[in-house]
C-alpha cells in the first residue's frame, strides 16, 4: 500500500482491486464486458464458420450465389452484430470511464477535505491538483481500451482454442503452445512500461506544483528579479518530463513490434501446418479455412492488450497514487458533541508537545496554559516558537504528540471534530477567500444565515463603506483568492465571517499583520466589538493588537534553552 506522501503501491493484477473498492462502476462494468465478451466470442465463432462455408462451398462444391444466399445473409448479419457489439462496447467503457472518475473525484476530495490541511495534504497542493484532473483523467484510456480488451483477452482465445481443438487438434496444439508466450512478453515489457509511467507521473506533479508556486509567488520574484531563473528551472523540469515521456513512448513502439512479431509467427506456423496437411489430403478445405480464419483471432486479443497496456498505464498510475491517499491512515475521530460553552467554561491546554513530521525539535515543547471564560489572551514570540502550531492543535489540525486540550474537562481527542470547531471562529493573518460573491464568502461563517444576519455582520466588521461603493454591492464577485481587494478589506470579510458565525472561541493569527495604521485602527476596533462576550486566544506581534488582551503569554523557541512558556505577564 503506498503513504501519505504519495509513494504508490504495486498493484498485484492487470485490475487493481481497489478500484472495485472505491468505485462501484468498475463492477458493473466488468459485468457488462463480460456479457459482451461472450458475445464477441460467439460471434467470431460463427463468423468464421459461415466465412469458411461460403468459400468452401464456392471453391470446392462450386455452388452459385443463388444457392450460398442463405450463408451469405448470416455472414452480413453477423459481421453487423459484431460492430453493434463493439459499439455497446465503447459505449459501456466511456459510460463507466466518466462514472468512475467522478467517484474516485469524489472519494479523494472527501478525504482531502475531512483530514484538513494537515500531513496528508501538508506542500503538496500542485501534486494534488494535477492529481485529481490530469491524473485521474487519463483513466479514460484504461477504461476505454485496455479493460474491455482484456475481457475479450479472457474469453476469446480460449473459446477459439477449444473450437479449433475439435475441428483440428494439430492446429489447436500449436495455438495452446504458443498463445502463453504472448502474456509472458506482456508482463515482462509490462514491469519497464510501469515504472517509467510513474517517473512521468510524479515529473509532471513535480512540473505542476512548481509552475503554481512560481505563478503565486510571480510578483515577488519580479521584486527581486529572479523570474528569469525560474523560467531556467521550468525549462529543465519540462525538458526532463519530455524525455521520460520519449522513454515510455520508445518502450512502447518496442512492445508493440515484439508482440506482433510473436503472433505473426505463430499464426504462420498454424498455416503452414493446415497447409501442408490440406495438400495432401488430410484435412478438407472447409475444416482448413476455419482454422486458418479462426487462428489470428485467437492472438488478436493479447495483441490489443499489450498495445492498449500503455494507455492505460498513465491512469493507473494517477489511480495507485489515489488509493494512497484515501488509504492513509486517519486520525482517530472523537463522538463527543456536547461540548462545553468557552464563554462559560475554562479552556486549559496541559503538557502541549507538538513535533511536526520529518523534525526532531519540537514546535511546542510541554507548554500548559488555562484562558479563563470571557479573557482575552495574547501568544506572543519570534518566529518558530509554536505560536500557530497552538492554533492549528486548537483547530484540530495538528495532533499533538503529548499532552492535552479541554474545555470544561471535556477532552479535544474525545470531542468530534465538527462539534469542537462549531466552537470556534478563526481569523488567521491571510484569510483564504473564494471565487465566490462578497455576500458568499462571508456566508461561509454560517451557511444557513438569512441576509438580514449578514448585513449585520458585514455593518459590525466596518464593511459597509466597500460594499455600498460596489455597484454589485453584495454580489460583486472576487477573484480568484479574493483578488479585487486590499489587505484591509479581506481582512474585514473574514471579520464579518467571523461576526456571522457567533462562536463562542475567537482565534486570531496576527490579523492585522500587513496593514498601516489607519486600517489596523479600524480593523483592530472592529476586533475589539467582536471579542465581547467571548473567550479569545490571539498571536500578536504589533503593540496594538497586544493591548486588546488582559493577559500576554510569550513564548520562546523549544530548544533554545529555555521552556516553552517563557513568562506570563498582565498588560493591564
């Protein structure tokens, strides 16, 4: 099974079972392959016999058409219901294609989405996204050719083999020695074709997330002139992509040669063997034709497998490194959803050590602090002494690796996580806004409030001078991560989100960070009306924001020769 970092697992089969697992249109489309399968078999079956008939009969018996009219219709009847069968066929496997894809979408979001952003997503934000589109995507070539050819590949040979057995069993001897060799070559091209498809997948994740760092952070690197540079570093990934995927293509042309070249000789052998016997009279020219038209068909199948193998590859790959993620281990999930009220009851963090993946230092080392009912507290230190590593344990995205979190002496690992957060409203020092409406992304706070709850939401951040300039007002769409507006005007749309939602626990992660002096004034008095009534825990560097609090914590950096918590201080 692969990890959380995306290591994929070797599948041991041509089919993955966990598609079967995760998405239920692979069952029944294995069931209607398996349908038409039969089908197709049957029908080369009788097309051969009806085909070997006429000639036969033409040739030999020296009939007319008038007297072959009869085998003549079935034949053009048959060769009918095998293109209606091909095209049930790809109608089945784009049908299934799209139904799984959206499942496997769906299963991965889902997961993605109930871990938050913790290890299992962590720097991987463009390998994710390439992912869930690309990635997922190119299983259309392994539901589209590869599945259904490998179906056929099951049924038709070995029901051509049993039917040329019996008709002649020197022809089917030759057929059952060498069809094997077919899927031997398949397996071993199979092992090279494999591993090169995951060096292309994983290069162009690593192309991607690159190509979204660098574009987020485009205005930076002109700052500092460094844009050229990474436009070099882009050329060379891209360069390397495109020679893994010369490589794998290379791989496949070879393959392709191999295994026609197998079947080739193989079908020349059952030739020459009904030949020399027809020659001499040991075999009848009906018996002769039939084997002869019957004999590629019975390789056509492997042949198509191996050929369709490398469309399929890419899919699957993307696929493996799916059911990593879903199978990641999961933390475990608390049931408890009568959580105390912050307002009402103490929130106490006893004994808090956090140590982030790959790191032996600590980010938070044995720290203890208890934030009485209705106080506000401030988190202050330099960078790296755990000041949002405590939020994100507080959010439930981080697990601590000792000590505890409880309000009221209620246990944060005992709690369900939607309930713990229901409590909860979170302000961090660059808020995330949508794609979405003004009026939507401050409805995010409480998804079920009517407009006159967000408009007083919106009045209590100091909102609406911005909203009454728009000519949309509340319906002016943002852009993409609220482009559009200013560092103070995001700010005071995660502030009215925040109003909106009414939790009792207020988080706030150095909001007012980027802004100058009047808007910090303006968002900091706006902080100040929603921290009525409420238990606050705030990280604060400026002075200004460290004066709303009733108590200052500072921390300092585990390692550096002291604890934790370093004092504990009252600013007023």
């Amino acid at each position: 099974m692969g990890d959380a970092t995306g290591a994929p697992a070797r599948r041991s089969g041509p089919i993955d079972p966990r598609l079967l697992r995760y998405a239920r249109g692979t069952r029944v489309f294995l069931a209607q392959s398996v349908l038409l399968g039969i089908a197709t078999a049957t029908l080369i079956v009788v097309e051969a016999a009806t085909l070997a008939t006429v000639i036969a009969g033409a040739v030999s018996d020296g009939k007319d058409l008038a007297q072959l009219r009869t085998p003549l219709e079935v034949l053009l009847v048959v060769v009918g219901l095998r293109a209606l069968v091909a095209w049930a066929s790809e109608l089945a496997a784009h049908r299934a294609s799209a139904r799984v894809k959206s499942e496997l979408r769906d299963a991965l979001v889902t997961r993605i989405a109930a871990g938050g952003p913790g290890p299992l997503v962590g720097g991987r934000t463009g390998e994710l996204t390439t992912l869930a589109t690309q990635g997922i995507d190119a299983l259309d070539g392994f539901f589209a050719r590869y599945l259904p050819q490998l179906v056929l590949a099951c049924i038709v040979p070995l029901s051509i083999l049993a039917v040329v057995w019996s008709q002649d069993w020197i022809a089917g001897a030759i057929i059952l020695v060498t069809l094997p060799l077919v899927p031997l070559f398949m397996v071993l091209i199979g092992m090279a074709t494999r591993t090169h498809t995951r060096r292309q997948l994983r290069t162009l994740q690593l192309l991607a997330g690159h190509f979204l760092d660098v574009v987020a952070g485009l205005t930076t690197l002109k700052v500092f002139g460094r844009s050229k540079a990474q436009i070099a570093t882009i050329r060379a990934v891209t360069d390397r992509y495109r020679r893994t995927t010369i490589d794998t293509l290379k791989i496949a042309f070879l393959s392709s040669l191999v295994l026609e070249l197998l079947a080739s000789v193989a079908v020349a052998l059952v030739a020459v063997s009904v030949g020399l016997r027809l020659l001499h009279g040991h075999l009848d020219l009906r018996t002769a034709l039939f084997v002869l038209v019957l004999a590629p068909e019975a390789y056509l199948p492997l042949r198509l497998v191996g050929q369709h193998f490398h469309a399929s590859a890419d899919g699957m790959a993307a696929a493996e490194q799916v059911f990593a993620v879903l199978e990641a281990p999961e933390p475990e999930r608390g049931r408890r959803i009568d959580i105390p009220d912050p307002s009402t009851r103490p929130l106490r963090v006893e004994g808090l050590t956090v140590v982030h993946r790959g790191r032996r230092v600590p980010a938070l080392a044995d720290l203890s602090l208890t934030v009485e009912p209705g106080e506000v507290v401030a988190i202050t230190g330099p960078s790296g002494c755990g000041k949002s590593t405590l939020l994100s344990v507080l959010l439930g995205f981080v697990a601590p690796a000792r000590g505890s979190v409880r309000i009221g002496g209620v246990d944060q690992t005992s709690a369900d996580p939607d309930a713990w957060r229901a409590q909860i409203a979170w302000l961090p020092q660059r808020p995330h806004l949508f794609a979405a409406s003004i009026l939507d992304n401050v409805r995010l706070g409480r998804p079920g409030a009517d407009d006159d709850a967000v408009r007083a939401a919106i009045s209590d951040a100091g909102l609406g001078p911005l909203v009454a300039r728009l000519p949309a007002g509340l319906d002016t769409r943002l852009g993409d991560d609220g482009a559009g507006l200013s560092a103070g005007e995001r700010q005071r749309v995660a502030l009215a989100r925040a109003f909106l939602r009414d939790a009792p626990l207020l988080l706030l992660d150095e909001p007012t960070a980027s802004l100058d002096g009047e808007t910090e004034a303006e968002v900091i008095g706006a902080i100040r009306r929603l921290a009525r009534g409420r238990t606050v825990l705030l990280v604060a560097h400026r002075p200004a924001l460290v004066e709303l609090a009733d108590r200052v914590v500072p921390l300092v950096a585990p390692g550096a020769g002291a604890p934790t918590v370093a004092t504990v201080g009252a600013t007023r």
